[in-house]
C-alpha cells in the first residue's frame, strides 16, 4: 500500500504483490531463530519476545548497513552509517542497525501480542521446512552398509564465500566423516584433529584439499574445497 507520513491521510486498499504461500514461505525464513543461530546465536538482536521476522544488509566497505523486519502488525526498516558516504569500522547489519531494530520492535510491542501466522492453503511441510505442495525434495534411500572411510562433509568441490558481515569467529567449515575410527583430519601437511568427531576447520581464502589420513599419514579420502571473499 503506499506509504503515509501521517496516521490522518486517506488509506487505500493494500494489494497483495505475493502469492500467500510464497509470503509465508519466505516470512517463515526470515523468523527461524534456530536457523539463524550457527551465525548470530539464539538470543541475538534479530531475536524478540514475540513472533517476527528480519533480515540484515551490509554494503560494500561497510558503508551502510540495514536491518528490516516486520511482525504480525508493524513494519520496521533501520539504515545505519555515515552521512559522508565514509566507511565504518566492523560494524555490520547485525551488530549496527539490528539493536536499534530489536529496540523499536519491542516498544510497539510492549503491550501487543503478534503470534506466528498460520499456513495459508496449496503447502506442505517435510521435516522442519514449509513448501509449495509437491516441490518438496523427495526422501533419500540410506547409503548402502559400508566400512570405507569416507568423508561427509564438506563433499569434494564445495565452494564457500566468507561473509564480511558474520564475525569471523563464527565462520566455520564443519569436517565429518565416516568409518573414520583411527583416522585424523589434515590440511596442508597440518592436523586438524581426530576424525571420529566433527572438526570445525576455520576457511581462510585460497584452493584447499582436506584429507583423512591413517597413522602413518597416507590419505584415504580427499575433499577440494574453494574458499573465497574476504
């Protein structure tokens, strides 16, 4: 609907501009503190008392960044940087325009409950996820038995972006494997620890081979992986 700058203008009639499944869909997203929680943790500033949804930005050198969400009732919209146009240092979407997101939500909600929506008609749900009925991904056989030492992840050629608005600490590639008893993980001629446990391997930029060697430091698995950003 279009926009007002006084509650006593004349209100037209809003217009969907989303099919309602799509909507809840991607509303549904935006709102999974567990899903955001690898990144930001649980109780972060994209996180409130009551249902709503957010997403953050940041632009190129920090020089802006944005934090817009919406709940059952409001719509907030939040930009953050300098009026020159100059860079700020490490402050993202997250850590800039989210508190005062968070701030102003929970103000308009001090008194007002916003519950999650309900699904509209045409979806589905498979495990933790909504889709459009008959476009969720179909069900995988298991693997066959076998006692191969084999890595799970990451799978060979996997390419990540390092992402200039997550915390570098936060930014990890999880290392698994299977039938890995004995066997340690190792970059580089390094090792990253034992492989009967997940390994969280901290990606630095550039072309890397991850291996699952024996005792003796022979390699019964690799995995490329490309790492890029900054």
């Amino acid at each position: 609907m279009p926009l007002r700058l006084r509650p006593d203008e004349a209100v037209t009639a809003p217009r969907p501009v989303l099919a309602p499944a799509a909507a809840f869909i991607v509303a549904d997203i935006l709102a999974d503190r567990a899903g955001r929680a690898v990144t930001f943790g649980l109780e972060s500033p994209l996180s409130t008392r009551f249902w709503s949804a957010a997403k953050t930005g940041t632009s190129t050198d920090m020089r802006d960044n944005w934090c817009l969400g919406f709940s059952r009732r409001f719509t907030v919209g939040v930009w953050v940087g300098n009026f020159s146009g100059a860079p700020m240092h490490d402050v993202s979407g997250v850590s800039g325009a989210a508190p005062i997101w968070q701030e102003v939500m929970e103000a308009l909600h001090r008194d007002l409950a916003s519950p999650p929506p309900a699904p509209p008609p045409g979806l589905e749900r498979a495990g933790d996820e909504w889709f459009v009925a008959g476009t969720a991904p179909a069900a995988r056989a298991p693997a066959a038995a076998t006692t191969v030492p084999r890595i799970l992840a990451p799978t060979d050629g996997t390419i990540v972006a390092l992402d200039p608005e997550i915390p570098a600490a936060r930014q990890r590639i999880p290392l698994e494997a299977a039938n890995a008893a004995g066997l340690r993980w190792q970059l580089a001629g390094n090792d990253l620890g034992g492989a009967d446990r997940m390994v969280l391997w901290p990606p630095t930029r550039g072309r890397h081979v991850v291996a699952l060697v024996d005792a003796g430091g022979v390699a019964l698995a690799t995995a490329t992986v490309d790492v890029r950003g900054r």
